[in-house]
C-alpha cells in the first residue's frame, strides 16, 4: 500500500427532503447568492421554484447564472466570475449535475485569481487554492463532482477539455429523488461514468490495497445491480439512491487509496473525443472501457490477475484458464453496457476517424498516458478508437 | 435507503513517514501543546522521542499529560482539563491508541464545558460542540477514535463506561509502521473491535444499502486475511497498513450509511463488562459477538437473510437450506477468532456470574437493547452472557 492523504471536508446531505438544510448551510457563508443551473431541466421539474422560494423565504439576494453547458465551457466560467465580482458574491449555489458543479468550482477559485486568462488558470491549477464557498444540489448521478475537488472545463477555441484542481463543495446535497426525472439515455451514461472512475483505479500497479479494491468491487456490483432497475422504473428510490451513493464515492479518491495513480488513460482519451465532438462523457466513456481492456490485456501480461479478479470478484465468474477468465471478465463489462441500451460504438455517434491521429497526439496531456498502469503511445490510443469504430 | 449526512472534517495522512507534517500541522493551530500517551510503550519504541524532537525543534510548548489508561478514566479527563487551563493549550496531541485520543476527545470539549462535573458532561454529550482542536498519531489499529466524533470514558466510581460524542480530530497521522510493535494479543483484540464495528452495523433492518453493506463485507473479508499474516510477521507492513486502513473506515459511520441504527448492542454489553472488570474491550467483543449472533438467530426469523449474505459474501459459503447457512456463518465468525489465539470464554478471563444480573440490568443505556435491531431484555442479555462463560 502506498501513502495518501484522505481530506474531503465536504458535508454530504444524503436523502429525500435534505433540501430542508438548504437555507442554514448557506446562511453560514453569506446572504448574496450566485445561484447557477445549466438548461430548463431544474425549471421543468419544479426544483427551480423550490429553490427560489427557499431563497426568497431566507431573505437571500440571488444572482443567477445559467445555460451551463454539459460540457461546460470557459466562456461560462467567465461570466460567472464576472457575475460573482459584480454582485459582491458570497457563496455559489449549483443545482444541477457535473457540469454546472464544476463550472461552478471553476468560478469560485476564478474569482481570486489573478491572471487575465481564465484558461491559464484552468491549465495551471494543480491544488486547491483561495476559493468561494460552493453549495451544490445534485440531480444527476454521475460525474461525483458533489464530493471531490477537481472540474473538467472545455474550450472550444482550442479543442482542449481540461481537468483542474479548485477544491471541495463545503455541502452537497444528495437527493436521489431528484433524479427520478433523469432520461434512461442519462441514466445509463451516468452510470457508466461512475463505474469509469472506479475501473481507472482498479487497474493498478498496486495489488494489496484491499478496502479500496473492495470498494470498487461493491460499487461495480451496485451499478449494475441498481441501473437496470432504474431505467425500468425511473422512480425507484432504492435504485436512485444506491446509484448516488455510489457516485459520491466512486470519484472521491477513496477507491485510489494506497493505490498507484494510474493516468485514468480512458478519460484522457474521453477528453479528446469530447474536445473534438460535443457528445456524452458517459458513453464515450463506455465505448472505450472495454477495447482499452481488450488493448491492454493483449499488450502486457501483468493485467491478467486484475482482470481475474474483476472477474471473480464482480461478476463471479471462475475459470481455470485465467487468460480466458480475464477475457471473460471484460465480455461482461461489455455485455452490461450494451444491455443499458446506449450506443456501443463511435460511428453509431457520427464519429468518424478523420481526428483519430490529431487526438491521439494530444491526449497525452501531463503524461497521463506515458505514465498510464500500461503506458499508452500515440500509436496504441489510434489502434484503440479505431476499435471503438 | 434512510438518509444520512457524511461529515468528517479530519485530514488524515496514511502511510509511512507522514509525521513528517505533524510540525505544519500543529502549527496551524498555535505553539502550547499538550502531549498526551498513556503508558511506557511509546517511550519503548522511540517515537516519544522522535515526536519530542520534532516538537522541540518546531519551537513548541510541551506539557505532558501521561499515565492515561486502556480504559481511559474521567480523572484522567479531569486532569487533562486542568492542564489546558492552567498552561493556556491551543492544541491537543494524542500518541497512542483509541484509548489516549477517547480521553483527548473528552478533554479537548472538557476545556469549553460550563458546568462542575465532567462525568455530567460525558452522559450529556449527544453533539460536537466547541473543543481544542485535536492532532493524534496512532499507535494501534482497532477503535477507529482517529476518524470519528465519538469516545468512551469509564467511571469506577459508578462502575459505568459510557459513549459521548466531542467531535472529530481534526488531524490523523496513521503510519502503519508504528503498530510493528503491538504484541499479538493486542493485535488479534484490535481486529476483534474492528470487526465488532462492522458487524454492528451490518445487522440491521434497512436492506438495501448495497455500497454499505459492500464497505462493510470488504472490511471483514481485509481484517481475516490480514490479521493472521500480522500475528505471524509483525512488521509485515501490508498487513498492518490493511489493517491500519479498515480500522479508520470500520468505526467512521460510514458502514452505517442509509441503514437504521442498530444500537450497536453488543458494545452496550461490553461495556457493562468493562465497566466492572478492567478487560480488553476487543477481546470482550469477539468472545460476546458470536453468542450474541446465536441468540439473535434464534430469537428472531427475520436475521436469517443477514447471516446469509455474510455467509455467501464473507465466507464464499453456500447451501440451500438457509438456516444451516446462517449457521455456518456464525460457526466460521467463532471459528475465525479462536484461530486467532484470544480467549474465547469469559471464564478464561476469570469472570463469573456474579455480577450478570446487575449488568444485564443496566445495559439499556438510552435504549440501545430495546431499540436494537433484535431487541433484547435483561433476561436475553443475562442468557447472553452465560452463554460467553
């Protein structure tokens, strides 16, 4: 096991009606509110007034940002900093999914930074500096922003999609009955970007980390235990409430503990993809697991006992022919996507090749590839879209 | 799923070598120090001393509060109050195990308490309030004090040991080397209590909460495994860092999460035996969990399925007739901590039944059996306790 540090001063408000707590919690940082959202969807399922009227009941001054891109963009990042300098902003109020979450985490370290370039800072953070506090309401189970530190912003004048490091909300609140109104197509991809997190960690140098293997076995199994019966029946909380639950953790780090960090190459190759074609993180996300798995398994014998282990631990295979097994294994991960419904392939996406050796040669970014659990050459990443074709 | 809030302020740094930010990080809070540790053994291994140096050469002001007991005593509390006012402490430091930081728990919200007696202030403490921050260095993995709120101080002069809740340190620094040095006996009692917190939590009425359940279960499966290659090889230091790390997350609430509280019945019998004979807390759970798991099994239809699931999960077990599963279950629970060398029986122990009655009678503290997840009466738990002898 290798050395971390576990430092997630979140509080995490778990359940039906924790909004109750919407009020106190942010009445600690200040009245001045920068309430953001992304499209109508907060309107449409009513949140949007519930909130307001909680705001209005508070005696809260609200400025609102909205129209947050699902892959959200600099510009908005921008015109939240603009906002929160010219309202005087004490603390940001996100309802929505990832998106807005890590637009938001953006603006709050935006508003003491001093550059001119917006992007610079995005491109340079690295640590958690100076930053508003940020309450978000989550309405998506997926990208585990609501519990960790980092945001992923895309410029489209440059085709970079970058990850950055702004520090933790000081509350979430995790209502999975908001989730009821999520679209199967959303439902499925969240859940795949949750077990994406997990399979980066998993597939690692380190073998003996055993609570955080553990971990990530218990929430592959609940995914995929959980999503079936929520794109069934779209108000079953049990369903929604595991599937948040398991999102608030998969991306914490706490999987990774006394865990190599493995590069986690399929959202470095995701961001290329997502950089270059305005699509869903989460599909991306599953149409590249399981032929970097084929990839990486036929380059480099030492994968082998993970995949067994993925394979009797998650899907309780067993096989004495461990090379079968593991193969067997990701025929698994592959089958439970498709059966979620979403598009298994790029050219289902109207993804063609013409960009696969431009991506290839940028997704790399910090050596994310180079230093990869199996390093990754421009070379392979092409081999592993053109896979994905 | 119930709803539950994930609040966990503590930093905690894991893995060898991390003292080396206890400097920083007592900094942050001032230069009066008070240094706590109970007996001899942290002078035995050294790290009395490297701590000294590193308190000394950061320019800090050390007063000592030595001699706290395995099972930490109010007077204990009591001085360690009296220290803080009189040296005017900005910052508590606990070396050693759950006992010296339960007892810095109690001091740390002891400083701020108004009224005249402490052992008032232990039975009233049902939410942190304001205390001295808190730094510790463990020595030992087993009650999890490094990562929660809570902390158990004894009275012998009432013969009562009783939970309050202070609130949480804000800094863990957990280097697994520094357990090379805890006998066996002390560890296999520690891995007893580590289990013990899991399996609490893990009986209980809310079935649904798979990543808890999943948390739980790999904590278990990590504990048997690693804790006989730490009796053979104790500075084995995978296994103690296992052992280190399950011993964080076993107690944190977090197993708990979106399940009914249980009343954590068998530390409510514990204590009572503890209260009236100075024992290891851990080995009192692992001689009472099994009988207690008996009795429940029989008292109570609906504890079949749970037995299972730790049978099929914990166990690889299998058989069609469930009963004889969830025996099996508990057979392989008792099995386990035998092979582990503590005494099973507490006649072993020297105690009779003298006092079973008086402790049967007093163990519903706030409810804790009557609400429990298979209630008991003073009766049951007098059966109970018979059946340990």
């Amino acid at each position: 096991m290798l050395n971390y540090v576990h430092d997630i001063p979140t509080r995490l408000y778990f359940g039906q009606g924790q909004i109750s707590h919407l009020a106190e919690e942010l009445g600690r940082f200040g009245k001045n509110v920068l309430l953001a959202y992304g499209g109508g969807s907060v309107k449409r399922t009513g949140l949007y007034d519930e909130v307001m009227k909680i705001l209005s009941d508070g005696g809260f001054k609200v400025t609102e940002l909205s129209g947050i891109e699902p892959n959200p963009r600099i510009t908005s990042v921008a015109r939240g900093v603009q906002l929160c300098k010219e309202n005087d902003i004490d603390v940001i109020l996100a309802v929505g999914g990832g998106s807005t979450i890590d637009c938001c985490k953006a603006v709050s370290a935006g508003v003491f930074y001093e550059g001119d370039d917006l992007w610079k800072m995005v491109l340079t953070s690295k640590k958690a500096g100076k930053h508003l506090p940020l309450v978000d309401i989550l309405t998506i189970s997926a990208t585990g922003s609501e519990f960790d530190a980092g945001a992923v912003i895309t410029n489209w004048e440059t085709n970079e999609k970058m990850s950055g490091i702004f520090g933790h909300p000081a509350v979430s609140i995790c209502d999975p009955s908001y989730t009821f109104s999520v679209p199967k197509y959303q439902t499925a991809a969240g859940s795949a970007d949750i077990m994406s997190h997990v399979f980066e960690n998993y597939f690692s140098e380190t073998p003996d980390s055993d609570l955080a293997d553990g971990i990530s076995e218990s929430i592959l199994k609940s995914v995929m235990k959980n999503c079936p019966i929520a794109l069934e029946e779209p108000d079953n909380y049990s369903a929604r409430a595991n599937l948040m639950a398991d999102a608030n953790v998969a991306c914490s780090g706490i999987p990774l503990y006394g865990k190599k960090y493995t590069g986690w190459p399929c959202h470095a190759m995701e961001h290329e993809l997502s950089a270059y074609y305005d699509i869903t993180h989460g599909v991306d996300l599953a149409i590249l697991t399981p032929r970097w798995m084929r990839f990486i398994l036929k380059k480099d014998p030492k994968t082998v006992s993970r995949f067994v282990k993925l394979g009797r631990n998650v899907f309780g295979l067993d096989c004495d022919d461990e090379l079968a097994l593991a193969n067997a294994a990701i025929d698994a991960v592959e089958a439970y996507f498709k059966s979620t419904g979403i598009p298994m392939s790029l050219s289902e996406l109207g993804i063609g090749e013409e960009h696969f050796a431009d991506m290839a040669g940028h997704a790399d970014v910090g050596g994310r590839l180079t230093n990869a659990y199996v390093p990754l050459s421009p070379a392979d990443v092409e081999e592993i879209y053109r896979a994905c074709l």
